[in-house]
C-alpha cells in the first residue's frame, strides 16, 4: 500500500472538508470551485539560492517578480497578501510550492517581502485573500 504525502492529505481534506483560521476556531466552508475569504498565518521570503531556478509551474524565479509559494490554493490564482504587523499588502500570483513539512502559509519574492516591510526580522504573520485567476 502506497502512503500518501501527510500535505496532499492535509490538502485534501481541506478542499474536501473545512479549512480552521490559524487565529481561532472560526469554520470556512471550502470545495474546489471556491475558496475562503482569508487565511492567516506566517509568511516568509525565497532565499537568494532560488533566484534563477524553475518554480512549480515552470516559471524561472526571479526575486524582483511578485510573485510567492503557496501549498493551500492553487498554482496561477493571484493572492493579496497583507501584512498583520504594519498593514501594508501587495498582490502576488502562486506560481510555486514550499517544501512539503514547511508549516508557513505563503513564501514571497524578496522584493514583495520589502514592499510588506519585513524583509529585516525574515518572518510575519499576514491574512492571504484569494482573488481570482486574474489580479483586480
């Protein structure tokens, strides 16, 4: 019997099920033509070791694109990403995926990461809405 990956199962059941606000107990209903209105959670940024190499979607990452990781919604929706300490929030596409035993909810390009301001302590907690295939 083949064991399958604990974040494809997690995923699964997220898609399938309910998603939990990582800030309570507060339920989301989620299938997959839709999406919740936000998630929260930590956010961090690509290292410069990346810079260059193809993301999941094929893509050569670049840091100064705005663009960013994400293992919950799918590849090419463009998310707003807002950073919870300081308010500020930029619009990215995800166009890659974080390793699958990383518990962060959004990897940005360095350059989103200075636009949120927290490229100086490496990590921030962000709500991540949902926009769409396109940006609006």
């Amino acid at each position: 019997m083949k064991r399958i990956p604990v974040f494809l199962h997690l995923l699964s059941v997220l898609i399938l099920n309910t998603e939990t606000s990582a800030q309570g107990s507060q339920r989301v209903q989620m299938s997959s033509k839709n999406f919740p209105d936000a998630l929260y959670g930590t956010a961090s940024y690509y290292a410069n070791k990346f810079e260059g190499r193809l993301t999941a979607n094929g893509e050569v990452f670049s840091q100064q694109k705005m663009t960013a990781a994400c293992n919950i919604l799918p590849l090419g929706m463009w998310i707003k990403v807002t950073n919870l300490h300081n308010g500020h929030s930029v619009i990215v596409k995800i166009n890659d995926r974080l390793h699958y035993k990383n518990k962060r909810l959004v990897d940005l390009s360095k350059i989103a990461a200075k636009k949120m301001g927290y490229t100086g302590g490496g990590l921030t907690k962000v709500k991540v809405e949902p926009l769409g295939r396109k940006p609006t």
